[in-house]
C-alpha cells in the first residue's frame, strides 16, 4: 500500500512522485499508464510522439479532486518511463514516411522506385514492430493484474493493447472518440496507418463485438459503405446526427443513454482528442471543425460508469505540442478523467 502520511493532495505536487505527483509506485498503483511516443504514419501535423513526456509534466499542475469520482484516485496510478529506443524509432521512421508521403502526394508511382519501396516496407515493419512492443509491454502488465491505460501518440498505438486484451475477454466492445472513422484498408500505402485501426481491429480480433463511434465528422465513402454493412457491428453516431437529434429536442443524457445501450457488458474506451471541439486541442494532428464539448464527454463517461459496465482499458491519443501547453494541460485533465472512470467502474462492481 502506498504511504499517504506525508502526501498532501491539497499541496504543491512533487516532481520526484508520479503521475499527477501521486505517491506511488508500478507495484502499488491498480493502473499502470503506458506511454507510447510513435507517430510514424500521421499524415497531417506532427508532434504527438512527444505528448507523453509533455503530459506527465502537464498534469503536475493538475488537482486530482474529481466531484464525480472523489476517491478514485487513491487505489492507485502510475506512468511507465518514456521508452527513448520506440521514440528514437519513431523519429527515423517519421522522416522516411515523410519522404514517402511528399513522393506519393506529387503523383509519382512507387513502383519503379527502390528506394520508395523499400522505404514503405520499412515504415510498415516499424508499425509492426511497434504492435508487438505494446502487445509484449501491455500483456505483461495484464499478466501482474494491473488495469493498463496507454497514452500517445498516433491513433495506431493501441492495436497491440487490444490484441492483449481479446487474449483475457471473449467478447467485449468498443467506445471510441473520434472526428475520424478510422477504418480505411490501409492508407497513403501504410497498413498500421492510425486511419487504419479500427479497420485492424475489426478484421483480425473477433473478440472485439461491437464498434461504438461518436463525433465522427470527416469519413470516406469507402468508411461510411464499411459502417453501412457491418451487420450492426459497427454503430456510429455521427456528429452531423447527433446534433440535428438535439436540435429537434433530445437531450444529451437520451442520447447518452442511447450510445452506452449499444455497448456490451466490457468496455474499452479509445478516446482521440480530435473528437472534441478543435478549441480544447487544437493543436492536434488532423482537426475538424464541430465536435464535444469536453463535459459532455465527462457526463457520458459517468453514466457509463453508472450503467455498471466494465471498463477493460482505454488509450488517450492525438495530442499535440502548443507553444503555450494549453493542449498537453487539456489531455492531462481528460487523462486523469480516464483514469478515475476506470478505476470507479472497477470500485462499483467489486462492491456488488
């Protein structure tokens, strides 16, 4: 058990404790955050590879008192060092994909190209590479009974995650946050693309039994025929409908209501910051007008504790870096967030 004697939750934080400067350890905390910094296949702005780093530092100036969860705090959390060798990586393979990409996007084809060819060969190996890291890293955490939460990074970080976790529950959903369906076959050539996840996912882990998308705004054809016939596997609650729902009189909790009603027993949250209104991240990789207000999404995680379902583990992902932190502050908050969501749903159904 973690000794509260000396920590003082109405103080300054201290910078040599943990995340939120709580005063735990890996061993004493429930749930272990994972960073990830990799951010090889954005296809838009950079910088998300160092949001981590950026958050730990952001969420010292963060009060973990939470009206909705007040004591969720003190069963424990942790944040794992920054693996410097995956965000070395990232680096090298982020250039080569830029390389690629500037080829691609000038009309030139690959195929006549070594060198562009082996350059899309790597970046897609690193993504695979990067899969079985946080497979191996996620899985070895699960093993010890932790709670894991994963925080990015691009969207794509979270695929080995939940390959772990379909490895421990047969069946369980989805709830992802998102402007973006993300279920493109691959894109610009990279397989692992973060447009690519939840096609990934949806493919080759049958464990995963149902997609709930919110917010999404900005989708291909090909996205939306893919939402059309997935048989109700996929439900997507587009931002352009929900709000046309409430214009016409529904409120925010029916429509709350709705969404968590499509949701399974277990729960894995996916939260991209640009399903939010673009003024609370604006610096993320890809925004598009439209999107939450942040407190909808904090009552909509409530009621999703409320309901009893289980929450099985989330990722955090598409922050950016801004010149003055305003959006690594914002995604130390929504972290905290999640992270009290997560151990609140775990409290409720232990007492039960």
């Amino acid at each position: 058990m973690a000794d509260f004697t000396s920590y003082d939750p109405e103080s300054v934080s201290i910078q040599n404790n943990n995340i939120f400067g709580l005063p735990f350890s890996e061993e004493e905390a429930e749930l272990v955050i994972l960073p990830v910094p990799w951010e090889v296949t954005v296809s838009y702005r950079a910088g998300t590879a160092r949001a981590p780093e950026h958050l730990f530092s952001a969420s010292m100036q963060v009060d973990i008192y939470d009206k909705d969860f007040p004591d969720a705090w003190k069963r424990g959390y942790y944040m794992r060092h920054i693996d410097k060798k995956i965000l070395l990586k990232s680096d090298y393979l982020r250039k080569e994909a830029e390389l690629y990409i500037s080829f691609i996007s000038a009309g030139d084809k690959i195929d006549n190209n070594k060198f562009m060819c082996k350059t899309l060969r790597e970046v897609n190996e690193g993504s695979e590479f990067l899969n079985n890291w946080v497979y191996d890293q996620s899985s070895e955490l699960l093993s010890k009974g932790k709670r894991v939460g994963l925080v990015g990074g691009d969207h794509s970080i979270s695929y080995g995650f939940i390959k772990a976790l379909s490895e421990r529950h047969e069946s369980f959903g989805i709830l992802q946050i998102d402007a973006h369906a993300d279920l493109r076959c691959s894109y610009e050539g990279f397989v692992f693309s973060h447009a690519s996840i939840m096609h990934n996912v949806l493919k080759n882990i049958p464990q995963v039994h149902k997609l709930v998308q919110i917010g999404v705004r900005d989708y291909s054809e090909g996205e939306f025929n893919c939402i059309r016939d997935s048989q109700n596997r996929v439900v997507t609650y587009f931002d352009k409908d929900i709000r046309e729902r409430q214009y016409e009189g529904e409120t925010w909790k029916q429509i709350a209501d709705d969404i968590i009603s499509n949701l399974p027993d277990k729960v894995y949250i996916s939260f991209d910051v640009d399903g939010l209104d673009p003024k609370h991240c604006p610096n993320t990789g890809t925004p598009v007008h439209g999107g939450f207000e942040a407190e909808q999404i904090s009552y909509l995680l409530k009621k999703l504790v409320q309901s009893g379902k289980e929450i099985i583990g989330f990722d955090l992902n598409e922050i950016g870096i801004s010149t003055n932190e305003y959006d690594e502050n914002v995604g130390a908050r929504i972290l905290l967030k999640l992270c009290n969501v997560m151990s609140a749903a775990n409290a409720l159904r232990e007492s039960k």
